[in-house]
C-alpha cells in the first residue's frame, strides 16, 4: 500500500491520502509550488485583491485549480485561474485567515465543492496539493467617535480661541492616531497628534470660516495615505477609519449697534397701556442671532421680545412701579444666561450688548379736583381781575405740579406755579374772551408745558383736574327804554298793560330781563322778554307808581329775585337802561 503525506505549513494540519489496496494504479500528478504573498487586509469595506502570485514547477495532471480555504480547511471557493483568483474579494469574508492552494488532480476526484473540507479529498492517488499562500484578514482601523462643541468662535478679536471637552469614545482601533484640522472643503490646516496638542490650537488667527476636527486611525506610513498638510482629507488612500467631525465655526465679532429712542416714563397700575414707541437699533449691527432685552434696574431679565413689533407691544403699566432697561443684542451660536429669570451681566457666549434706554414706571399721577368758580370778568374796564376761592380737593399724587390757564381752544397763557401765583394774575388784560383753569400733577420728563403751546398736545405721565371757567366779558349795555308814561286806573277792575315800550340803542350783554319795581326799587317782577312784560296786568297792583327796567348783565348776578331792591342789592356784571313810569292812579 502506498501512502501519500502532504504538509500543510500554515496551521499544521496534514492532509493524508491513503490508497485502498496495493494494486491501484499509481498515477503521477504534480501541483507545483506557490510563489507570492503571503498577505494581509483589512476588512474596512474596501476590495481585497490579491496579485502576484505565480505557480512554479512541472505541473503534471488532467485538473487543475486553485483552491480558497478557511484555517479549519473548510472550502470558500474554488477560482479556475489566476485571474479568477485575482478577482476575489476577501474583504467580505471578514475577520480570520485564508489560505491559497493549488491544486492539480484526475478525474474521478472526489470532495473538491465549495463547502466540503479539503482535508476529505479521495482517493488521494488522483490529486496533488501545493504549499498554501497566507491570506490574513485582520479588523481594520476603528477611529470610534468624536464629542464635544460644536464650537464658536469670534475670529480676529485678539482673544485666544481654543477648543475644550473634545474625547474620543468607542473602542477606536489602528496602529496610528490623529486628529486632523481641515476647511469645510476638506484641506488639511492642521495634525494635531493628540489632545494636549489638538487644545493648544489657537483658531483665532484662522479669520471668519468653518473648520473640522476630525479624529483618525489608520496603518502604515502617514505619507503613503497622504495625510499631510496642504493635502486634503477626501484624498486619503489606504487603510484608515476616520470620525464624525466636530465644527468649529469662526465668525466676525458681533456689533450691536446703538438704541435711539426714549427715555420712557409712565404711570403705572391706571389700567393705560404703557407702550414705547420709535425706538431704532442705529449703525451697522453684525451677528447672526439678534433680540431686544427687558431688564430691572439690577440686570434681570424681564422679557426678550424677538423684534421691534415684540418691544412695541410690551405693556409696562403691569410691572409695577420701578425701572425697566431696554438693550439690543447681537449674538453668535447658542448663549448661556439668554433667558427669563436669568441675569443679563451672566450671559456668556459671543455676543454685543447696546447701550440700554430708561423705562421708569412710577406711581400714576392724580391731579384732584378744581372747586370754585366759574368766574366772568369786565374786560379792559381797567379794574384788576382776580379769581379767589379756588380750592384743590381730593388726595392729589405727583411729583411736579402747576396751575395751568389756557385759552377754550387750549391754548397755553399762563403757568402759575401755586394757589398764590394763581389768584394773582390780572384777567382784565386779556382782553374778552374765555380762559380755563387747570391743576395738573406730572412726572419728570413732561413735553409741552410751555407757554404758547397747546395743552392738548402734553406728552409724558401726568393728570389734569378739571377746568373752571374764567369769562372776560364786554362791559353790558343795557340801551334806552322808550314809551310811556302809563297812567292807569287801579281797582276798576280793567286790564291794564302796557304797549309800546321799545328798547334803543346797542345793547350788550349775553343775558337780559325786564324789571318790574315799585318807586322804592323793590323788585315786583322779572319779564323775560317783551311779550311777558306786555302780558304783566297792572290793575291788581293797587294804587301807586311802578318802575318799568331793561337789563343786560352777564354770569350770575345776585340781587335778581323777586322781593330783593334793584337799587341796592344787584351785585355782578350790568347795566340798568332809564326806567319808566307806570302811574296806578
């Protein structure tokens, strides 16, 4: 019996091939000897190739192949020539070892399948193998994973910009290490060769753009992957993994600008709207992210309306009496402190703040009520005229205060300080017409109380009283009576009125009457006009004289009553015309 042992180097296992009896016939087949390899890959997804390798010696059988086995000798593949050979992939066979085989054998062989074991191959008189070639597939480079940032930074600003907090995680895995700084196209700035290194960099002197730190692992020479600066990092070929990347965003220094506009005063808790209005963000403002600030006078954080609408729509009047500071912000990224309850002075980050506009919120002014009056004065009648009695009631609240006289159109004439300064202004020089009286209580800041501008038109926190009236009147006229005498008979029981009577001249004055009075100026009666008076029946009076009056006057007069004397006791602005006789005989 004749036994043949083929010696397999890699893994030290032996085919042995065994004939069944001495009389089989011997038949000489020769696998020749491998040349090349051996080689290793790295299973990255990458196509594993093998090339180079060659088949030497006296080749001698009907069959040949070559042969793909796992190290147990299990059969991956079976590729007729070098070429199929060179075209398989060993990248997907994963991580492990390959061996290579040749194989020359006759007819009749029997286990040479993909998934048969070559160490089965009978009968072993029909085959020969040769050496094998080492295929190791080793895992390929893991970079693992990048955290931290992304970072921002304001370029040019003078500030050293270094990155902080960076860590790999995973399980990276690779002879070589590095982290790699590009551009967003992918050129490499920068090696960094580990995290000491890579937190000295100062990207400050990079100007306005985008970074990207990346970590690698990879094997072999730096060189031959084409990992150098000035290259670029979409280039890389060889074996290598490399991270997510990290940004690192490099952006102009931001610019606020400045706030025009205010400052605002209001009165709070009177249930008005305190808005502000015409605030402008002034110069050339630079930053991504913007907003407007509400603080306290202590830096807190009130509100942060998004844009000027927002701001315009605040109503300060539910805040309270205190101060508000109104700010602009142009900002970077993502800011720390930029929120309600958070402290303005705490925020960190890239960011500009303006200048800040004063809100002050203050109790709301109450101005009282005005008692007194109405007052109505003889204009240019060369007699001083002076209000008096004028009384300021109620609980009035408010910084400043000033009694205001106006025109009816309002129209400001005169700003009397106090009660005394008032009652001392001399009406009488200005000429007829009508003026108001006001009290008014206000806050600092107020607009338009001046002379020879409109009270309408005040603008700021006050409170206006009520006015009281101040009539500069013409001097009354009460003209000349015309007709009579009237000489009747008492007690015969005649009507006896009288007719004729008419009113001469150019009466003036805004009211008027007829007075009935007895020879002693008792007032007997009031007709209103001269239908009334021609409707007085004389007969019922008695015997005696009566007096017939025409008067004009203005404002209230006292002494006009019934049973009062017209001689004695009428007291206002008039004018009495002549009298006539009325004779009850």
């Amino acid at each position: 019996m004749k036994k043949l042992i083929l010696g397999v180097i890699a893994l030290a296992f032996t085919f042995t091939f065994t004939s069944c009896n001495d009389d089989e016939e011997v038949v000489n087949t020769e696998a020749g000897t491998l040349n090349g390899g051996p080689f290793t890959f790295f299973v990255d997804g990458k196509v594993d190739n093998v090339s180079g390798v060659t088949v030497t010696g006296n080749i001698q059988g009907s069959n040949t192949s070559f042969i793909v086995t796992d190290d147990t000798g299990l059969i991956l593949g079976l590729p007729g020539d070098i070429t199929a050979l060179e075209g398989v992939n060993f990248d997907g066979a994963g991580v492990g070892k390959c061996y290579i085989w040749h194989i020359a054998y006759e007819d009749g062989l029997s286990g040479l399948e993909v998934g048969e074991n070559a160490n089965d191959l009978t009968p072993g008189n029909l085959f020969d193998l040769s050496n094998n070639i080492e295929v190791n597939r080793e895992g390929g480079p893991v970079a693992g994973t990048l955290t931290g940032g992304p970072f921002i930074f304001a370029a040019g600003d003078g500030n050293v910009d270094n990155v902080s907090g960076v860590a790999v995680t995973g399980s990276p895995e690779g002879s070589e290490s590095s982290f790699i700084v590009t551009d967003e196209a992918g050129m490499i700035l920068g090696l960094p060769g580990d995290i000491a290194t890579l937190e000295g960099v100062d990207f400050d002197g990079a100007g306005v753009g985008k970074c990207l730190i990346w970590y690698i692992r990879y094997e072999g020479s730096a060189v031959d992957l084409g990992l150098e600066m000035g290259k670029n990092a979409n280039d890389l070929n060889g074996v290598f993994s490399l991270s997510n990347s990290i940004d690192v965003d490099r952006v102009a220094p931001p610019v606020a600008g400045m706030l025009t506009g205010g400052p605002y005063q209001f009165g709070v808790g009177d249930g008005i709207a305190d808005n502000v209005s015409n605030v402008m963000v002034t110069g050339n403002p630079v930053g991504s992210k913007s907003s407007f600030i509400v603080t306290d006078d202590a830096g807190m954080i009130l509100g942060l309306p998004a844009d000027m609408t927002a701001l315009e729509g605040v109503d300060f009047d539910g805040a309270g009496v205190g101060k508000c500071l109104i700010w602009y912000i142009r900002y970077e990224g993502e800011l720390e402190g930029l929120a309600m309850g958070e402290n303005a002075n705490n925020i960190e980050g890239i960011f500009s703040l303006s200048n800040s506009i004063d809100v002050d919120r203050v109790t709301a002014p109450v101005a009282g009520m005005l008692t007194g009056g109405p007052f109505t004065f003889v204009a240019g009648d060369g007699m001083v005229d002076n209000v008096s009695g004028i009384a300021v009631t109620g609980s009035p609240v408010g910084t400043n205060r000033s009694f205001i006289v106006t025109d009816d159109a309002g129209m400001i004439l005169g700003l009397p300080g106090d009660m005394t300064a008032l009652q001392g202004v001399n009406f009488d020089g200005a000429g007829v017409g009508k003026c108001l009286i006001w009290y008014i209580r206000y806050e600092d800041g107020l607009e338009g109380l001046e002379m020879n501008k409109n009270a309408n038109d005040l603008k700021g926190v006050f409170a206006l009283s009520n006015s009281i009236d101040v009539d500069r009147v013409a001097q009354p006229e009460a003209g000349m009576l015309t007709g009579g005498p009237f000489n009747f008979t008492a007690g015969d029981g005649m009507v006896d009125n009288v007719s004729g009577v008419a009113v001469t001249g150019n009466p003036v004055g805004s009211k008027s009457s007829f007075i009935v009075t007895d020879d002693a100026g008792m007032i007997l009666g009031l007709p209103g006009d001269m239908t009334a008076l021609e409707g007085v029946n004389f007969d019922g009076a008695g015997v005696g004289k009566c007096l017939i009056w025409y008067i004009r006057y203005e404002g209230d007069l006292e002494g006009l009553e019934v049973g009062k004397n017209a001689s004695t006791d009428l007291n206002g602005i008039f004018d009495l015309s002549n009298s006539i006789d009325v004779n009850r005989n």
